[in-house]
C-alpha cells in the first residue's frame, strides 16, 4: 500500500529566503506525482505535476523534482514571500489507484 | 483553467436535514472524488466514480452517497445530518488514466448544529 510523508510538518521562514519542502513516497512505481497548495479552509490548487518519466518541473519561482527510484519529491520555493504562507500537499498516483495524498507541510512566510 | 464548481460554499443546517452538496466540472473529466477534511488534518476519499453510472466508495466510511448521472455532475446526499457530518468536503476531477492533473473545487464547509 502506497504511504506518502512529507517533511518537515511545519516551517517558518522569513520573507526572501529559498526553501526546499521534502516528499517521500514507498512504491516507486508511479504514474505521477503533483504539488497542491491549500490556503485556509479553501480547496487545493494545483501547482505542479510530475510524470513518472520526468526529472523535473518548473513554474515561475517554484521548481519541484522527482527521483523515483529513491521515492522522493522535492518543491523548491525561491526568494519566498509572505504570499507564499499556506499547506503544501503532495499526491502520488499508482497504475490504477486514487491519489494518495501526504499530510503536508504547513509554511509560514514572516514579512 | 480549471473549473470545476462546487455549492455552496457554506451550509449551516440543523441535525436531521436532508441535504445535498453540489460539484460540476466543464473539463470533460471521467473521474471525480469527493474528500472530507476536517480543519487542520488530512484529506479523506469517501467517494470516487469513474464515469456515468459508476461510483466507488473510498477510504473513509461515510453515511453519504453520491451519484453520477452526467459526466459533469458528481453531487453528494445526507439523507440525515448529524454534528458528525461537520467539516469541509472537497470536490475534484481528473481524467481517467492517471496522467494528467487532478483540480479541486473551493470546498463546501458543512456546521450541523
């Protein structure tokens, strides 16, 4: 059964900073692998997908990166602003399974 | 762009009622879920459907049931809502074979008192 952890839980940085946030995953074979942000009592936006035979995926200050054979994601956050501050979600995708989601990391970004 | 719609946004209902959450989504999108979250925790599937006619049941038990009737239209019925039933309930749709983005809906937060 496919489990998907992220780390760290929580972290706060002040505004300008580069970040790197942690996925792991144990069944390497997956189909894809997707970033979602989740603001406050609101529903997840897309950020970033990955596909299985993808290195890496770049969109605007974010850079997210996949390494399956060790089973890792990683989501790169550059020059972070306070616009930035919500959960981060990652969810991965096995041949015929639903989306298995991992607990999050909940990111504050001091001005 | 993603659209897919989900009403309302919030529902403050008594113990007992009836209820329904709406989700449609103008992607063309086979598959579709619904997640419960409460404040601060994980996401839960408890219902998914693969296409008209289909619908799955998820992880988490829930007293809800779903339908799929149209393509676009994945709504969710309490029949009897209880405290319980408290919390946000997440709507999404991606294609079927796995490949491609899912998007989410704004989210309905349900408070039964």
């Amino acid at each position: 059964k496919q489990e998907v952890t992220q780390i760290p839980a929580a972290l706060s940085v002040p505004e300008g900073e580069n970040l790197v946030l942690n996925c792991s995953f144990t069944d390497s074979a997956i189909y894809n692998l997707q970033w979602f942000r989740q603001d406050p009592g609101k529903g997840l936006t897309s950020l970033l997908l990955i596909q299985s035979s993808q290195r890496e995926q770049t969109s605007g200050r974010l850079n997210a990166s996949l390494d399956k054979s060790s089973g890792r994601s990683t989501l790169y956050i550059a020059a972070s602003q306070p616009g930035d501050s919500a959960t981060y979600l990652c969810a991965v995708t096995n041949y015929g399974q639903n989306f298995v989601f991992g607990p999050g990391t909940r990111l504050s970004v001091l001005p | 762009e993603a659209d897919i719609y989900q009403t309302p946004r919030y529902l403050v209902i008594g113990t007992g009622k009836k209820i329904t959450l709406e989700c449609s989504q103008t992607m063309g999108h086979d598959k579709m879920y619904w997640y419960q979250q409460d404040p601060g925790m994980e996401l839960h599937l408890i219902h998914y459907s693969y296409g008209v006619n289909s619908t799955e049941k998820g992880d988490l038990s829930s007293e809800s049931t779903v339908s799929r009737i149209r393509t676009e239209h994945f709504p969710l019925t309490l029949e009897s809502a209880r405290p319980s039933h408290t919390s946000q309930y997440l709507c999404a749709s991606s294609h079927n074979t796995g490949l491609t983005e899912a998007f989410f809906g704004q989210g309905t937060r349900l408070t039964v008192v």
